[in-house]
C-alpha cells in the first residue's frame, strides 16, 4: 500500500497544476428575489443590487438569489483557457447539491454550477483586458445559511488534466485489484514510472511542460497492453435522474432541470464522445416553455445521435397506486410527446427509483409496443435478494417482457444495493460486473452515470475516468461509452435467440422496502381515486355530447385535467414521501382540477338532458340500478335523507337499471321499499341478508350471512377492529413501514357514543364516536335493504404523530391467500409465513379490493382510497392512515373522509369486482339544460365478466375509443351491443394504433378475451 499511497500523493500535486489561480476575483453585487422575478432579474440594470463580500449571509429553504460582474481577465491570461469558479457552501447531500446555480455569460444561458460542478468556461483564448459579464441565479433548498459568495478566475490546463487522468484512472482499478495479481504491479510500476518523470520544480514552465510530455508518452504502455484475460463489456450511457418533486417542489424541480440541461450541454461541446440520455417529457417539456434556446439545443443533439430520448412515461410515476387508465396515459402521453417532439419512438420502461412494480406492467407494455423494462429498485430489497438481473418478466395475462436490473454498485460492497447515479470511477465498473449474478449468461452489462436531483448529472471528472476506461486497462472491465438503446436491442436479440436460456419471473415485482408510501400523505390518495375517477365520467360525458349532440370533444380541458393528474402521481408526491410545500403545490392543482371538473361535468350533462330535469347518468358498462346518492334532495317520496360521519347530510333514492354508459331520465318516485325490511339498535343492524351486532366498544362482534348460514368472523374474535400501532422506523419515516411495528399496539376502543341515525326504508346507519390520545374517530356503519356488504363512512380528525392505524377482521374462513386488484385484473398472494419471501410481504398494496374466500363463500373489503393492507392467515388489516414526521412534520394532521365496506358473497370474483366498481363509481344524479331528449346507449357489454374502464376520444381522427378488461381471469367470448350510428369498429393497441377491422353485425360485435386481457376498441360513425 506504500506504493498507491505514494503515488496518490505525487497525482495530487499534479492536480493541482490543472487550474492555475490567476489572482483575479470578479467583483460581484447580489440581489434576493422570489421565482416569479426571473425575468425582472436577468433584465435587471443591478444598479440597486448590493455589494458582495466575504460576510454576506444569504439562503433560505426555497430561496432564489442573483449574483452578478464583469470580470476583467489580466495579462496573465493571455492566450490560455480561462474558467470561472464559483466559490460558495457547497452542500451534498444524497447526490444533489445545495446551492444550485445557473450561470449567464453575456447573457446566454452557459451550464449549471453545483458542489460536483463549480468550474464555468469564459473563452478558450482569453486576452488581455477581455471583458464578460456573469450572472448567476442560486437556488438553495436547505435549511442553512449560506457565508459569502465568490467568483475567481482560473487558468485550465488542459494538457496537465489529460495527464492527471491519465495516471489516475488506472491507479484506482489498480488498488482494487488482489496484492497478487500481477496486473496490480504492472499498473503500479507504469504510473511510477511515468510521474517519476514529471518535473514538479516551479519556475519553469517549458521545462515542465516538456516533463508533461513525456510522461503522458511512458504512460501509454498501460493502455497498450493487452489484457491477462479475457474482459467483459460495460456499456456507459450519462444521465442524471431528477425527482419531479421530492423535499423540494415542482417549481424548483424546473430549475433543477435548466442547470441539469445547460450542464451536460456544455460538456457535449467539450467532449465530442459524450452520450446522455433524458427519459421524463414532463421535465423537457417546462424546459420548452421556461428555456427555450436549451430546448432548441437539446433538440439539435437529439439529431446528432449524442443525447438521446429513451423511457416511454410521460414521468417516473407510481405504479402500485396510480389506476390502470392513468398509466395508460403515461404511456399515450409519453410516446406521443416523444414522437411529435423529437421524432424519437421510446420503446422501454425507465423506472429506477419507484417503490415497487405492478403485475399489470408487461400488459400494457406489450400492448404498446414496448419490449424492456429496467429498474435498480428491487436491490433495495430488506429480505431477500432478487435471484436474476436478466431476465423476462410475465404478467397477470401472460405477457411477456423484458427486465434488466442495474448492477452498478461499487466493487467493494458488501451489500445488495445497487445504484443509477454513481460518479464513475473504475470502482463502479469493476462492481457493475462483480454483483451481476448470469456472469455465465451475459460478458456485456450496462450502466447509467452522473449525479441526480440537481447534482448536475456526469462531470468532467466522470468523462475522463471513460476515456481511460475505453481505451483499456488491464484488470477493468472494457468500457464503451454509448447510447442506451443499442445494447439493450443486442440483448433482446440474444433473448429471443435463446429464450430457454433465461429465467421468467411471473407476477408483480415486490419491492421489500417502502411500505409505507402506500399509505402516507392519505389525502392525496384520495385525491388522486377521486380524480381518476372524475376524469373517466367527464371523457364518457363528452363522448356522449359529441356523439349524440354533435359537441366539439373538449380535448385541451380534458389534456389540462389529465396533466395535473399524472404529475400528482410522481413517485414522492403520489407516495406522500416529499416536503409539505410539494403538497400545499398538490393541494392547488386538485382544488383547481376539482373546480374545472365540476364545471366541465355540468356543462356536457346539460347538453345530454333536458332543460331542468334531473337525469342519472351511468359510466359503467353493464346496466345497473340501487341506491343513488345526490347531496341535494331528489323531491321523491321515496327518498331518504342519509346521514354522513362529517356530520353533513346527502340523500339517497332507490332506482331501477340504468342502461350502460347511458344518460336517462330520473322519472317516477323511485323504487318502493316496504317498510320493516331492515332493523337497527345501538346493538345491531340487520336486513333479510345480514345480520351485525356491535360489541360495548362499538366494534363488530358478529356478522351473520343468512343465506349461507355462517358467523364471518372468528369466533370471539372482533371485526372493525380500530388499532394503533408506534410506527418509528428506523429510517426513511414517510416511506417504511418496519416488521416489528407491531411491538406496541393500542386498542382504539374508547367509545364516547352510539347512535342510531338512519331507520330506513332504505338504508339503516348507526354512528359510533370514538377517543383516542388528541384525536377523534367517527363511523357510521350502515345496512342498505336487501345488500350483503356493511358499509363505513369515516372522519378521523388526528392529531397524533408517528402512529400507524389499521382497521382489523380475524375472518372464519380456510385458506391460506388473498386476492388483491392491481390494474386491469388481481394478484393472489400468500397469506402464511413460510418462506422469507412470504414473511418480507407483511403490507401489500391494493386498489379497490382485497378478497379472500373459499370456493364457495368468501369475504371482500372494498375501499374508496385506500392502497394498503396486511394479512396473516385469514386476519385481514386496512391500513388507514399513518403519520410520519420526516420529511414532512405535519403529514396526515387534521381530517381524514373516506369508506370502506364487508362485503359476503359466494366466492364469485365478478361479484366482487362489481361490488367495487359500484363502490368507487356509483350512479350519479346529473342536471339537465338545453339537451332535449336523453341519448341512447353508447355501448353494452351483454356479457358478464368484461368491463369498461374508460370511453374517450381518440387522440387524433375523432374515433371513439372503448377500452375494456376481462375482470376475473377467464376465457371469455363477449358480446357487444353497440348505438345503430356506428358504422365500424377497429381493434387497436394503446397507442390507438394498427386498428384492424371488426365483423359489426346489427350493431353487436363479438370479441375473445384471454384472462386479464385488456381490449381496445376504435368505433367511428
């Protein structure tokens, strides 16, 4: 070791002849300003700014700051590269940096500067008395003052650099290497040689330069020699990952673009074999509006093959929580984007950082022509350590895809831990292929490099670290420095020419870490449920008038609704892992998305019935009748007033089936209900179908299905089971839920009172109020005449911290797996402990429901927004809310609304879906205008099993586009009844693309569905 120490000395002080001080600092005044001043400030004559010096403190959380002066290069710089470097308290932290700067120089946007980037070039030939003006805009994120600012000219030595890397690229794989290899020796020796004939002397620059000369030549025997073995391939691509939002908001994050971009811009122009990938079009897309000349010169590098567009979402979305529709969207939105932009057809799925993966991916992947999925995620495993890296991935209908797992981490870790953002240095080469598990099934392996998150991605360092690596050393992997693309297109080829050579992994991809995003931030859940489904009856509304009433298709409303939605579903704002800015930020967009909804609803009910009638309106696609409820009075005898746990009121009316996607009248009083149909106490509540009892603490304490003859719950077991559990976990707090949060459990059973408040005909309710700590908890449980499920309407005002709160039910039933609805279809999942992949599973997500039966008799809880939950055996837990405290302290205070149902059946999944579906996308009571008589039906599906999950307009033609799913799993032949005025019917992929021709006969059409399989159909008139 005497040897490396010694020479890591002597590159030292060669690296300190790389930029020479040239004595000049640039006189600089300062001037604080808000976001919205941009433009005021680049304009600004800075006559009223104030003078910098060493004793300025400056810097606030969510600050912006302007820095600007002339500097005047002296004589010294004569015919030499002069950079500027930004002197200030640079701090990183998790790869991003604190400032964050954006320099001018003359008035053009030149790069960014951060801790991993201070240098800015002034001119590659600088004379005498040359003037620049610089202006720097700092954003700064943390909560710590910034002393002084400055800005110092130095002379770059480029000859010395090329030298300095030179010599220290293969040093850093030569201390990697075993004391007995000799490649080790031969490394060591060759750079001993050549900086033993550097003369470090000052005074002398010929003589030292000639020095430079000839050690650079002695040191190209390293690169010369072949290697000792045969090597495998990594292929390098830049990138910088940036989190839409995260403990900063979106409009930081549109700086952090700016800088991102004008850095690696910049280094393209010095480094001609530079290649960067970018993959979020939400990000290029502000940069668009706030940057265009960047833009421009992104796009004029897109055509020259070095920056290349690649990732197929419009962001890097959650994609447990998020609904089927909506990542259809990201993917319809993001290919589109793509293509229209830079004429670049993405055909990957580039998710490194979300919290786990859906089973429904490969589908819709497949079905939008994308071949290869790649994340580094599931190496944050805290169990279990994924089996391969390579491998195809199927999903819940059989599709398949490719995914690669990143194997970058650097050589000497002891851990699983893989990382997308390494400052490339031989270590993470020489690791990428040490912790690749198929080293007998692949020799070329791909990495991603660069800092993230406003670390302004690869630096000049990680570019000469490449160079060096691409030209051989003996002991590293062989480096080539490439676009993405190409290599993962030469694995698909050796995938599909050796399919049997590589493993399949067949359903979700469960990430055993960050459990707890399914749950944190729980008002933006709900949000986002309420929204997805908004948007689905507002897109068949508009349909409808556009169809029936020859209404132009509010496309730009509908696009500006769907924007708020998929950026809210970024993958630390959907998960509530970000700072409470990101969600005052949220707030804002739903309050608006919500506003222009309700507007946009009325306006298409009123041209759908007549003018002032009330109308229902049904978005599924099966008929459907039962309890509507309106929060204004129906004026119907038979209505009933209903009674909400916010203390508001609504109303409910029984109604007969309304056709599928169909506007009808409300005519007649409504559905008679004989009265006596239900009975209800503080005790009990009962129809002729269910029988439920409550225990002294307001719990359930029996639910028993009549017509089976079976007690659902265990026996002297209690169901509704409110518990409080610490939730301290010992780190990342908004994003874990650790194994042992069960150690301390509290029994919210403090019952302050039970009220009967609903006797019927219709519906019968009884509101319990609870205590506990500084919180309160209201429930009415309620009882519809002649259903089989219980329904929970809940407010929860909380006020407390660190504190998990689930819902339990021990269920009497024998099995041992639950079946839980992802995206277009459900996944099972053991509910016992017998391996370590069965026992790291301990919270699982969801999205309308969990069900878990026997084969002829089972149990669902259906939920309006919840995504967590937990089973052991056949005890099943809602995981309602939690309340981290980092990164945000006031997560989850205040009010809660949301429901939750039990629902009995018969062991018939298409129950239970429907069951949901009616649950979160009910019958709703529409105003008529000026619409005259109620259209027909758009569409029917006549068979049991398939469903409608969005009706829209096609994004270019005008076709109306249905797409459906198979609900249950089965093979199904479907018949479907369409309006007389279509004439034609396509089937298409989810781009709305290779539409082939369907037989359409008398308005039906019949199409085969395979398990799970969503359909897409085209329909013009």
């Amino acid at each position: 070791m005497k040897a490396v120490r010694k020479l890591d000395n002597l590159l030292t002080h060669l690296a300190e002849r790389i930029f020479l001080p040239l004595g000049v600092e640039v006189p600089l005044v300062f001037a604080p300003a808000t976001a919205a001043d941009r433009a005021a400030m680049v304009a600004s004559d800075r006559r009223d700014w104030l003078a910098v010096d060493r004793n300025l403190v400056w810097g606030e959380p969510d600050g912006y700051y302007w820095f600007g002066g002339t500097a005047v290069l002296p004589g010294a710089a004569e015919g030499r590269r002069i950079i500027c470097r930004v002197e200030a308290a640079f701090g990183n932290v998790m790869g991003r940096s604190d400032p964050q700067c954006l320099v001018r120089v003359d008035g053009r946007v030149r790069q960014g500067v951060d801790g991993n980037h201070r240098e800015f070039l002034l001119t590659q030939s600088g004379r005498a008395g040359e003037q620049f003006d610089i202006l720097i805009e700092a954003g700064t994120i943390e909560d710590r003052r910034q002393l002084g600012f400055a800005c110092a000219l130095f002379a770059h030595d480029l000859v010395v650099e090329d030298l300095y890397y030179d010599l220290k690229v293969p040093l850093d794989v030569a201390r990697l290497l075993a004391e007995d290899d000799p490649r080790r020796h031969f490394i060591l020796n060759a750079i001993g040689a050549a900086i033993d004939m550097v003369d470090l002397r000052p005074g002398n620059p010929t003589r030292f330069r000639a020095s430079v000369a000839a050690a650079k030549a002695a040191a190209a025997q390293i690169y010369a020699a072949g290697d000792f073995e045969a090597k495998p391939t990594i292929v390098a691509t830049g990138h910088t990952h940036i989190d839409v939002a995260w403990l900063w908001r979106v409009r930081e994050t549109r700086q952090k673009m700016a800088r991102s971009m004008a850095t690696a811009l910049t280094l393209m122009e010095e480094f001609p074999d530079y290649r960067f990938m970018y993959n979020q079009c939400v990000l290029l897309d502000y940069l668009g509006e706030d940057y265009p000349e960047l833009f421009e010169r992104i796009a004029t590098e897109v055509r020259s093959g070095r920056f290349e567009i690649e990732g197929a979402l419009w962001l890097e979305p959650d994609v447990n929580i998020a609904g089927g529709e909506a990542l259809v969207r990201q993917i319809l939105h993001g290919i589109r984007y793509h293509e229209q932009t830079f004429g670049v057809r993405p055909r990957m799925i580039w998710l490194p950082d979300t919290f786990g993966y859906s089973a429904s991916l490969p589908q819709l992947m497949a079905k939008s022509g994308l071949d290869t999925f790649v994340t580094h995620k599931l190496s944050w495993n805290d169990t279990n350590r994924m089996p391969d890296e390579t491998l195809f991935w199927q999903g819940i209908d059989g599709s398949t895809v490719t995914a690669y797992f990143l194997t970058t981490q650097p050589y000497d870790s002891k851990s699983i831990g893989t990382t997308y953002c390494p400052n490339l240095k031989p270590t993470h080469v020489m690791g990428t292929w040490r912790r690749h598990g198929q080293q007998d099934l692949s020799k070329e392996l791909f990495l991603v490099y660069g800092h993230g998150d406003g670390g302004g991605g690869p630096t000049r360092e990680m570019l000469h670290n490449i160079r060096r690596m691409e030209r051989g050393i003996p002991g590293c992997p062989r480096v080539v420095h490439a676009p993405m693309r190409p290599f993962f297109e030469r694995l698909l080829t050796r995938m599909k020419g050796e399919p049997e050579r590589y493993p399949i992994w067949v359903g979700e991809l469960y990430a055993e870490f960050h459990r707890g995003t399914l749950t944190s931030v729980a008002k933006n859940k709900r949000n986002n449920r309420l929204a997805e489904t908004a948007l689905r009856e507002i897109e068949t509304l508009a349909v409808l008038a556009a169809h029936n009433r020859g209404e132009a298709y509010p496309a730009e409303e509908l696009r500006a609704l769907w924007d708020i939605v998929l950026l809210n579903q970024f993958h630390d704002i959907l998960p509530g892992s970000s700072i409470g800015a990101v969600y005052e930020d949220s707030d804002a967009d739903y309050a608006a998305f919500f506003a222009q909804a309700r507007a946009l609803t009325a306006q298409l009910a009123a041209r759908l019935a007549p003018a002032g009638s009330k109308a229902l309106f049904n978005v599924a696609g099966r008929p459907r009748g039962g309890l509507v409820v309106s929060p204004e009075p129906f004026g119907r005898p038979q209505e009933q007033t209903l009674v909400l746990a916010d203390g508001g009121e609504a109303y409910g009316l029984l109604v007969p089936a309304v056709p599928a996607l169909a506007v009808v009248d409300l005519a007649g009083p409504g559905v008679h209900v004989p009265a006596g149909a239900l009975s209800v106490s503080e005790r009990h509540i009962e129809n002729e179908r269910l029988s439920v009892r409550f225990d002294d603490a307001g719990r359930i304490a029996s639910i028993l299905d009549r017509k089976a003859g079976r007690e659902v719950l265990k026996p002297g077991r209690v169901g509704n089971r409110l518990q409080a559990f610490r939730d301290m976990p010992a780190q990342f707090d908004a994003w874990d839920i650790d194994s042992d949060f069960e150690d301390q459990v509290f029994e919210i059973d403090a019952l302050v009172g039970a009220e009967v408040v609903e006797r019927g005909p219709l519906r019968a309710a009884v509101r319990f109020e609870w205590r506990y700590e500084s919180s309160r908890i209201v429930q009415v449980v309620s009882l519809e005449e002649g259903a089989r499920q219980v329904e929970i309407d809940c407010l929860i005002d909380w006020h407390e911290h660190n504190t998990l709160v689930k819902a339990a039910f021990p269920l009497d039933l024998n099995t041992a797996a639950v079946d839980a609805e992802i995206q277009f279809g459900h996944v099972r999942r053991a509910s016992h402990r017998n391996t370590s992949w069965d026992r790291a599973r301990f919270e699982c997500s969801m999205q309308r429901w969990i069900d878990v039966g026997e084969a002829d008799f089972g149990v669902a809880l259906l939920n309006d927004c919840k995504y967590g939950y937990d089973a052991k055996g056949t005890d099943i837990r809602l995981t309602l809310l939690r309340s981290p405290t980092y990164p945000w302290p006031e997560a989850d205070q205040g009010q809660h609304r949301f429901r939750y149902a039990v629902m009995v059946h018969d062991g018939d999944k298409l129950a239970v879906h429907e069951a949901a579906e009616d649950f979160n996308l009910p019958l709703r009571l529409i105003k008529g205008g000026e619409g005259g008589e109620t259209p027909p039906p758009l569409l029917s599906v006549e068979t049991p099993g398939i469903a409608v999950e969005a009706v829209k307009q096609a994004e270019e033609g005008g076709a109306i586009i249905v797409r459906l799913w198979e609900v249950t799993g089965a093979r199904r032949t479907a018949w479907i009844m369409v309006d007389p005025a279509i004439r034609t019917a396509e089937l298409a992929d989810l781009l709305e693309r290779d539409g082939r021709p369907l037989a359409l006969e008398d308005g039906a059409l019949t199409l085969a569905f395979a398990p799970f399989e969503i359909v897409t159909l085209m329909l013009r008139g």
